[in-house]
C-alpha cells in the first residue's frame, strides 16, 4: 500500500471522529432536566415519568391510530386508571402551559412539532 | 491489493449475514415490530354509541328553502370549527344545493313542482364503496369498522386526490389558514381546527358518537333527520326507508352512499 501511514492513520481519525457521538453518549450523562414545569395539582402522568419522558411521542401516535383508526378511546393504563384518548381534552388538562412544559424540552432539543395549528391550546385567543 | 474471486466472495457473503443478521434477529422476536409501545390497553367507551353501519335518512319534505337547513349547517360549524370562507374556496361539511345539483341523475323526469323547487341539503355520503379511500395515497381517509369514511388530518398530505375521486363534492381544502376565519377561541374548544394544506369534509360525527350523543346536525333537526343503524332491522332509519320512498345521491356509480332522501 502507498502512503500506508498516512492513509492507516487517516482511517483511524475518521473512525475516531464518526463515532464520537456514541462515544460521548456512553461515557454516561446524568438526566438533566430543561427545566419545564410539571403540572402542580397531579402526582403523576398516565404512566411513569420516565416512560412519558422518552415515549411519549410514540405513546401519542398509538393513541391517535387506535382512537382514530380503532375507535377505541379509552386508555386503561398499566395503573388501572381510565383516560379519555385526547390529546386536547385529557393531555392539555393537566399540562395546561405548553410554554413551561412542552416547549422548554422541545426548543432545547430542537424539535418543532405542529400540535397547535390544529389542536386547540387551554385559553388561547390570537 | 489482489483479490482472488474466491476471498472476494468469502467477505461478501459474511458481510450481507453480519448486516441482515440484526433485522432479521428483530424482525424474530415476538411482538417487536408494529407492537404497542404503551404498557396500558385500549378500548371502547362506557357511553360509546355502536352500529353495524352508520346512515342517515333526511326527511326533505319538512324542509322548504337553503334558509331551513341553515340552523344545521350552523350547528355543524359550531361543533367542529369548520369557518366560513366568502368565496370559492370556503370550506363545506353541510351545505344545502338544489334539485338539479343533488340528484342529476334526474330518475323522473317530471317530479312535482313542489320536489322540484325544494332546496336538499348536501354532505359526505360515508359511501359503502368510498372512490376517496381508494385513491388516498398515505391513506389518510379510512372506513371504520361502523361504516364512518373518517380522516386522520395528521396524514394528510394535501393532493387532492380524494377531491377529484369523490363524486358528490363532499370535500373541502383548506387553501387557506381556516383559523384566520373563525372567532378567537374557536366555537367548540373541545374539537381541533384543521390547518393550511389539508383536505376535510363531514365526519358523521364520530366525536359525539364516541361520546352517546347524536350527530350535532341531527339533534338540530327536530327530528326530520334521522340517524341509526342500517344493519339493524329494526333501526329508526330502517323503519324509516320502509315506510316511504328514497332516492339517493348518484346511485349509478356504485358507492353505495348512506344518506338518504325521503322525497
């Protein structure tokens, strides 16, 4: 091979740097919250904090296909608890401030969902 | 380098194992993939009303002008946020046209003056046969299982197909923000708006079905429109279409639609 140490050492940084990421993901970050503001009247969500916390986005996807789609829209969480399948009428109840809560985590992780150019925010007036 | 066909194969071969390996290993595990994310489960609500196939049979005899109709109209506006547009771009959930526009199918030739002169009032047909789910490319509309042609406005994508396939203009698009044109908040705060870009029409109400109430433009009614189940043969709506004459909407094409007129 020509150049063999160049080229060795070239591939080397490479993989070095592709991977830093996953890396940087594994030498193991505490949670560190954004600082949103959960709703202050209830203990807890329809399932556990840290569920809502990463899946929450899958969870409200299930519940508008099997509301939508299956018409079924109660949700009977794994606490036995029954919720109305809604994201305006249940979620928004409780999470009453999209500002202090749905927005502090989403701005800072550079997500921008279009939830309320449709659904109907608790005393919104434009 | 030099690489004998040989080797060349050997690494291939282990490379597409080593890739597909992973898929196939998850696609093996039971209840991985398409399986609920939620740890809870689903199902109908206590008060929720039930039907083999949801219809509707409108009495036009008890209605006179476009102006009687218009209570129903209002009504269903007001229940799910649809905004009035003043022009060719307004959005329509129910709406009343006359005889011509109805039925131009014209099956009798010569009806009385007085059928003829009536205004009948329009909207989705929640079809048997639904020409607008078939074309829907992201299947974006649906039929339910109690015969509801329903859209989910998240899949919505905007091309139009549903309007050029639907043969009684049921649907609307939205060519403009329709929350420029309602009030702020909205009429009903309960019920989302829809946005720029996506296509809506009359949903039969499967909020308020979902809920045991009747469709809002049937409560408004006064009981000249009727709403039931056409698989039950003792349904309202079966009695109903026994009782007296019906026409339908466009009837030659096939769509099997589930409003009825009694004429």
């Amino acid at each position: 091979m020509y150049n063999a140490k160049a080229v060795i050492a070239g591939i080397l940084v490479f993989a070095v740097l592709g991977t830093a990421p996953f890396w940087a993901g594994m030498t193991g970050k505490e949670y560190r919250s954004t600082g949103i503001i959960p709703p202050k009247d209830e203990k807890s969500c329809i399932e556990n904090a840290e569920f809502m916390r990463a899946e929450h986005m899958r969870l409200l996807n299930e519940w508008r296909d099997e509301a939508l789609r299956g018409e079924n829209r109660v949700y009977a969480a794994s606490g036995g608890k029954k919720w109305n399948i809604s994201l305006q009428n249940t979620c928004l109840k409780c999470h009453s401030n999209h500002e202090e809560f749905c927005d502090r985590c989403h701005t800072a992780n550079s997500v921008y969902p279009y939830c309320w150019t449709c659904h109907i925010l608790p005393g919104e007036s434009k | 380098m030099n690489k004998s066909r040989r080797s060349f194969l050997k690494v291939a071969g282990l490379s597409v194992f080593a890739l597909t390996g992973g898929l196939a290993a998850r696609a093996a595990m039971p209840g991985a993939a398409g399986a609920g994310i939620a740890p809870g489960g689903y199902a109908k609500g206590e008060k929720a009303l039930r039907a083999g196939r949801w219809a509707m049979v409108i009495d036009t005899r008890k209605f006179a002008g476009p102006e009687d109709y218009e209570p129903l109209a209002e009504a269903c506006r007001a229940a799910h946020n649809v905004p009035r547009i003043p022009d060719a771009q307004n959005v329509k959930w129910f709406w009343a046209d006359s005889y011509e526009h109805c039925f131009p199918d014209d099956m009798n030739a010569y009806p009385d003056d007085k059928t003829r002169a009536r205004a009948y009032p329009l909207l989705c047909n929640h079809c048997a046969n639904p020409p607008c789910v078939r074309v829907c490319p992201t299947q974006a509309t649906y039929k339910t299982e109690d015969g509801i042609v329903a859209m989910d406005y998240h899949r919505c994508i905007g091309c139009r197909f549903c309007m050029a396939g639907c043969p009684y203009g049921a649907r609307s698009f939205n060519f403009k923000d329709p929350r420029k044109f309602l009030p702020s908040p909205p009429p009903n705060p309960d019920f989302p708006t829809r946005m720029i870009g996506v296509v809506e029409k009359c949903t039969f109400c499967a909020e308020r079905l979902a809920a045991g109430k009747m469709p809002a433009c049937v409560e408004a009614s006064d009981g000249r429109v009727l709403f039931g189940d056409l698989e039950d043969a003792g349904s309202n709506v079966r009695r109903a279409l026994a009782a007296d004459f019906s026409i339908r909407r466009k009837p030659s094409l096939g769509t099997q639609p589930g409003v009825y007129y009694l004429i």
